[in-house]
C-alpha cells in the first residue's frame, strides 16, 4: 500500500514549493491536497461586487460563502493538478475551517489515516500566515509525523532531494527511536545516517547504520545542537533531516520548542518532526 500524504495547499508560493518537495521525497505517494477555508474567503473586490447585486445581508452572507467555497475548490484542484504533475497519485480536500488551519490539518490527517502531514513553512491561511502559525501548529497537534518544506530552496537543495540520505538526530532516547522508526518507514530506500550532538549520549545507534558523532561543549544550548544538525546534513547533501519532538539531550529534556525547533528554524532543507512514543 502506498503512504498517504496529506499536503496543506493555500495556493502560496511556499505550499506549491512543498508539493515538488513531497514528489521528489516520496515518490507515487498517494495524496490529499487540503485546502482549508474561513468564510468570509471570497476577496474584498468579489464582496463589494455582491453587495451590488444583493439585496439583504443574509443573501449577502450566503453568497459570500457560496463564492468562498467555490474559489477553495478552484484552489484545490490547482493544487492537485500540481502534485499529479510532481507524481503523486493526488485527490482534492476542501474543508471548511474556523482559523486554525494547523490543528485542523491534523484533525484531517487522523480522520484519512495519513502517514504524515507536509505544510509549507510559509504560506497562506485565511489571512498572511507566518511559521509560528500553521505549520507549527500542525507539528505541535499532528499525531503523525509532520514535514516542514522550507522555502526558498537552492537548487542543490533540491537536487538533493531526489537521492540524498535522510539524517536522523540521536539522543538515545524514546523519543529518538521512534524518529528513527519513522524515518526507516517513511524513506525505505533512503540511506539512514543517525547523528548525535554533544556530550552525555550513552545509548548507540541500531547495528547496521550510518553513524556521525558531532562534538559540541557539555551543556550546548538547542541553538548550537540544532546548527551542528543541519551543518552535517548539509555537509552529507541529506534530502531531509528527520527529528523527535520529545527527546533527552545532554542537558536536560528537549521539549519541541527548543532543539525541534531550533532545526525547523535553521534548516534550508526538509524537516519531519515525529511525534513522541
């Protein structure tokens, strides 16, 4: 069976960006392209066109959203037109939201049994939405594991994504083997290289993968462990870096927020952040 990848699509620039990195890192997926809208979503120049020709503001209302719905199906369609050209077995998904485009992508995910929820970090909800608003909200609510596409990419970035290895960081702990597990299952024919930063790490890596071990002072702080991360993913030209979002580092517990943010923030390539045990 293949996976099933639900894609937050807006139209945006970032979302078609994470759309040709969902083809190229997960090749004949199946896909959802869900677009979410909040009524009123039809465009001040549409609404001002109706409120020439209504004549209540009940009708107003219900044509408004009448309109809005029928530009999200347009959206939706555009964006599925997309993903089949990237070689995702893709259908569309419109679903009425109230503003919390992230936590109703992960409600979405659970509800067609998704694999794992790809968001742009950049992009459109009903209004200009910023990382900090759909796509870290689908990463802190999602059940399944959630892939940030950065944007912009440069092309070796790109390149990288149809053959590089996946980079899996190591802590040894729960939350670590389960990104792992993730990363195996998500990426089979990926090479897995599993990376520890800093002092304490107790716990090695499975037999039979690729290991690099990062030196970094005792105590580094999230910043300093999440750009010795991505400076190696970088250095192994990795297609994506894959991490826990509850871990233990040598310092203290990593609650998303910190080193799982921290790589969301200075990665210019693909992060998934998986879920806790």
């Amino acid at each position: 069976m293949p996976l099933g990848v639900l894609i937050g699509y807006d139209g945006s620039p970032a979302a078609t960006a994470a759309i040709e990195v969902g083809g190229r890192l997960l090749p004949r997926a199946h896909a959802w392209v869900a677009q979410l809208w909040t009524p009123p979503f039809a465009s001040e120049p549409l609404r001002r066109r109706l409120r020439a020709v209504v004549g209540s503001a009940s009708e107003l209302v219900e044509r408004t959203e009448l309109e809005g719905e029928r530009e999200a199906q347009r959206i939706a369609a555009a964006g599925t037109t997309l993903a089949r050209a990237a070689g995702l077995d893709a259908e569309p998904l419109v679903k009425r939201s109230w503003g919390g485009e992230g936590l109703v992508l992960a409600q979405l995910a659970e509800q067609v049994s998704a694999d794992l929820v790809l968001v742009g970090s950049r992009g459109l909800g009903g209004a200009q939405a910023l990382m900090g608003s759909v796509s870290d909200m689908a990463v802190h609510y999602a059940s399944r594991p959630t892939l940030v596409a950065p944007a912009p990419m440069l092309t070796q970035e790109y390149d990288a994504l149809t053959e590089g290895p996946v980079v899996v960081g190591w802590d040894g702990s729960g939350g670590a083997r389960t990104a792992l597990a993730a990363a195996q299952h998500l990426f089979p024919d990926r090479e897995i290289v599993v990376v520890s930063v800093g002092q304490g790490i107790t716990e090695t890596p499975p037999e039979g993968l690729a290991a690099e071990h990062v030196d970094a002072p005792a105590g580094a702080g999230e910043h300093l462990v999440a750009d010795a991360l991505t400076g190696l993913a970088a250095h192994r030209r990795a297609s994506a870096i894959v991490v826990g979002s509850r871990g233990q580092s040598a310092m203290c517990q990593v609650l998303l927020g910190s080193v799982a943010r921290a790589t969301l923030r200075a990665a210019h390539r693909p992060v998934l952040v998986v879920p806790g045990p």
